[in-house]
C-alpha cells in the first residue's frame, strides 16, 4: 500500500505540473500575447519534449534498479519545474517546459510500468485506481490551488510549490520504496537498441502503441482549452473557473476507486468499452454548451472528468498487461512517448481547428471534440484485440475481453 501511495503522490505533481498550465491559458495568451494555437504549442512542448526522451529512456530504463532510476528522474523533474517557475517570459518557459516534459514523462511510464511489475494481474485494475487518484486530487485541490496562487502571487508560483512538493515527496519515496531489481533476472543481457527493435517487432506491442496513441488522442483535442471556451462564450468569470476543477475532481475522487473495483469485476475490456462510448456525450457537450447558469456548466465538465478520467483506469490497466513481462520496462517506456507524441499532436490539431471572431469568441471548438470522439471509438475497438500477460514471470496471457 504504502508503494503505491508514493507512486500516486509522484504522479500527482507530475499530472499538477502538466494541468496547471491549461487553466493558465487565458493569462499566458494575454501577457505573452499569444495566439490559442501558440498557446497549444506551449502545451504540446511539454508532451512532444517527453515523447522523443521516451525513446531514449527505452534504451536504459530496464537495466537499472527502479527505486534508483525514479528518485533521479524525479529530481531532476522537480528542478525543470522551479525552472518553470523562475522563467522571466515565453521563450525561457517554453525551453522550461520542454525539459519538464523530458523528466515527467518517463516518470509517468516508470510509476505503471513498477504497478506492473509488482501488483498481480487480478489486482491491477483497484492498483491503477488507488495511483490515479493522483488525477482526482489534482483536480480537487491541486488545480484550484495553483489558481488561487496565481491570481494573488503571479502565474509563477504555482510551479514553485510544485518543486517544493516535489523535494518533499522524493524523501518519503526514499524512504518508503522497495528496491526493485527483479527485473534484471528476467533476460539476458542485450543491446539498449536491440531490446528496443525487440519490443517494437512484438506484433501485440504494435497493437498496443496504436491503441495507446487514440486512448491519449481522444481526450487533448479539447482538454487544453476548455478554460478559454468557458470564459470566452460560456461567460464564466476567473473565480468560477476553479469550481469546475474542485467538482470535477471530487467526483473523479469517488469514480477513480469504484471504476477500478469494476475493472477487476466486470472485466477490464468491457469497462473501458462503456467509459469509452460515455465519454463521447459530455466531450460533445463541452464544446457546444452556450452561455448556461454555473450549476449547468458543472453537470457537464464533471461528466466530462469522470468519464475521460475513468476510462484511463482500465485503459492503463490493459496497456500494462500488453506489455511482455521481462521487456515490460522498455514498453512502457516506448508507450510514454508514443502517449506524449498523441498528446502533443492532439493539442496542436485542436488549436488549429478552434478560430477566434471579432469578438473574440471560440468557434469550431466541436469539431476538436468530433476528432477526439473517433479516437474513443478507434481506441475501443483496438483493445478487444489486445493479448494480455496475466503475471510478471509467466507467459501466461489471456485477452482483453476477459
């Protein structure tokens, strides 16, 4: 238990670090005096930054002690992100942003890959809940949080007391975390590229990796600039912004362990199917919804949280048993770039597609959400054909309609 509250802890301030930045987009677009679609760059820096040291990270991830390899990577995250924080204008907080994105998102991969590793098959699913509650707290608290230390101190302090936090979590999993080697045994020795062209060649991984790409597509087409189409057309003001985090997450808080516990009952294939078609009413409704009392706006948003969100539960749970036990490390490596790359081009297809009129309000916003709905169809169907490997040594594996 206590391992995987340090994990969700680690992915709580790496997922903080990555939301945060999205809620900031209507003061980034007027202090730096940016387009949406710059802004969307912004953003994507930090996702495309972490898809390209994905691939580098593959070639070194599986042959190090994961313990070690975390609290290094996770060090080094929390300084780009003081960087974040002390950067003077646009151009110093891109190149921030970017090396963020090369520590958070291998960091993210490591935390699933060790839920793996160490959680059996039949268990994975409530695991995967337990660390991506992480989500939900971010949204609860994390999120309204750095708002409010942003509206009263600056946009640059929130990333500062995400570094602080971070220096604080890295001593607890110090502290707390197994040493991981278990791994090391499990192959031999081999080439950093030649496990990866091993693991790329697997015809199931191939499967995986697309199916990886559209569950993340689905999503960044419209999350990026929800806070820009709510204050622009909605009417929502600055201060209402936050409750639509705080209710969201909330909700999300509740749905993220009950959607786990339905995983491992249900069968994780069918839950993600639901979640994957439930999804799609509330991401069209976002995007569409006019200027609407607050209440109405919430029934919406947190529909929105707790199906995106919870589709990312059996969905993670899947992609970690896609993954060949003693190759798993490099695979998840290599699935957090491909995460971060669909990410990354999810938010710079939904700039280009939103346009501004005279008045300065969204249009074409639906059609972000009409894309992000075919990637949730797309990725449904490419999870039924997954084969998934029950345990960390055995080639067992079974299929993601079990």
């Amino acid at each position: 238990m206590w391992l995987l509250i340090t994990l969700a802890g680690i992915q709580f301030t790496n997922i903080l670090d990555f939301m945060i930045m999205m809620p900031l987009g209507p003061q980034f677009t007027s202090l730096f005096s940016i387009s949406d679609a710059q802004f969307g760059l912004l953003v994507s820096a930090y996702t495309l930054a972490g898809g390209v040291s994905g691939v580098v990270a593959s070639s070194y991830i599986d042959r190090f002690d994961r313990k070690r390899l975390l609290l290094v990577l996770y060090g080094l995250f929390a300084l780009s992100t003081l960087a974040c924080g002390l950067a003077p204008g646009y151009g110093a907080l891109m190149v921030a942003r970017v090396a963020a994105g090369i520590f958070g998102g291998v960091l993210s991969s490591l935390s699933q890959t060790i839920v793996g590793d160490v959680i059996p098959f039949e268990r994975r699913g409530r695991a995967m809940g337990i660390v991506m509650t992480s989500f939900s707290v971010s949204t609860v608290a994390g999120v309204p949080l750095g708002l409010f230390l942003a509206a009263h101190f600056g946009w640059h302090t929130p990333f500062i007391a995400i570094a602080s936090m971070c220096a604080l979590l890295a001593v607890f999993a110090a502290l707390t975390m197994p040493t991981l080697t278990a791994h090391l045994k499990m192959h031999a020795p081999a080439s950093a590229w030649g496990r990866i062209s091993e693991t790329l060649a697997d015809k199931n991984h191939q499967r995986a990796f697309l199916f990886s790409a559209f569950l993340m597509f689905a999503g960044f087409t419209v999350i990026p600039y929800i806070t820009i189409y709510m204050q622009t057309n909605v009417g929502l003001t600055s201060a209402q912004i936050p409750m639509i985090y705080l209710v969201g997450g909330l909700a999300t808080l509740v749905s993220a362990r009950w959607f786990g516990r339905l995983a491992d009952s249900r069968g994780k294939f069918e839950t993600f199917r639901l979640l994957a078609i439930a999804v799609i009413f509330p991401m069209l409704g976002i995007t569409l919804i006019p200027a609407v009392p607050l209440p109405l706006v919430l029934c919406v948003t947190t529909l929105f949280f707790v199906f995106m969100s919870g589709r990312m539960i059996p969905g993670m749970a899947i992609l970690t048993s896609a993954g060949n036990p003693a190759m798993r490390g490099t695979f998840m490596t290599l699935n957090s770039a491909v995460q971060s790359a669909a990410m990354g081009l999810a938010a710079l297809v939904g700039g280009h597609l939103i346009s501004r009129d005279a008045n300065g309000l969204v249009h074409n916003y639906w059609m972000a959400a009409l894309v992000g709905t075919c990637a949730s169809v797309a990725a449904m169907f490419l999870a039924k054909g997954l084969d998934l490997h029950k345990g960390m040594v055995t080639g067992t594996t079974t299929t993601a309609q079990e």
